[in-house]
C-alpha cells in the first residue's frame, strides 16, 4: 500500500514533537500503520559580526565579535495513506514557524 511521508521541518524542536505527537495519535486512532518520529540531523547556522558599526572593535586593537547561531530540526514520520488518515492529519493546527511537507510514496 502506498505510504504518505510526512516532514516537519521548524526552529523550535519541541514544537515538532507536538505535532508527531498528534499525527501519531490520529494513525493510532484510525488503526493505520507508521513509521516514526525519525529525527533527521540538526542543521546549524552560525553568523559572526562585528559587534561596532564603524568595524574598529573595542579600539585596543582586538575587535570584539557577536556569534549567533539558528538551528532547524527535521522529523519525519510514514503513514499510511488512508483518505480519512490523511484527512485528519490536514485538519491539524500547525504554528506559523513549522513548515510541513506531505508526500506520496510508493
């Protein structure tokens, strides 16, 4: 049977957690077979600047840095694609800063 795989991709992983958590239970609930959460690796994004805007640093000859750093999270969780499965899982409130991807696989 086919499979619908499902990727959650956000900054804030326990936001990620939650909706596997509610994906999870809709398969549970409807007697369909799953696969997941399978977390994905953390993909990081350092950024360092200068802290001054004139680009002197602190003016003893060091300059001084800021360092910031994003993360982004992935899980991906298979589920089997019954019409009333995936059905439920659409109706699910998702956050603004989580992005979700649906696919058919065969």
């Amino acid at each position: 049977m086919q499979m619908a795989r499902i990727k959650l991709i956000g900054k804030d992983y326990k936001k990620l957690d939650e909706i596997s958590k509610e994906i999870i239970s809709i398969a549970k609930k409807l007697g369909v077979s799953y696969r997941g959460p399978i977390p994905l690796p953390t993909k990081k994004l350092k950024l360092t600047v200068l802290k001054t805007p004139c680009g002197d640093g602190t003016g003893h000859g060091n300059a001084t840095f800021d360092r910031f750093e994003l993360r982004i999270h992935k899980r991906i969780i298979d589920v089997q694609a019954d019409e009333r499965a995936l059905k439920q899982i659409m109706r699910i409130n998702i956050p603004r800063d989580v992005h979700i991807e649906i696919r058919l696989v065969g």
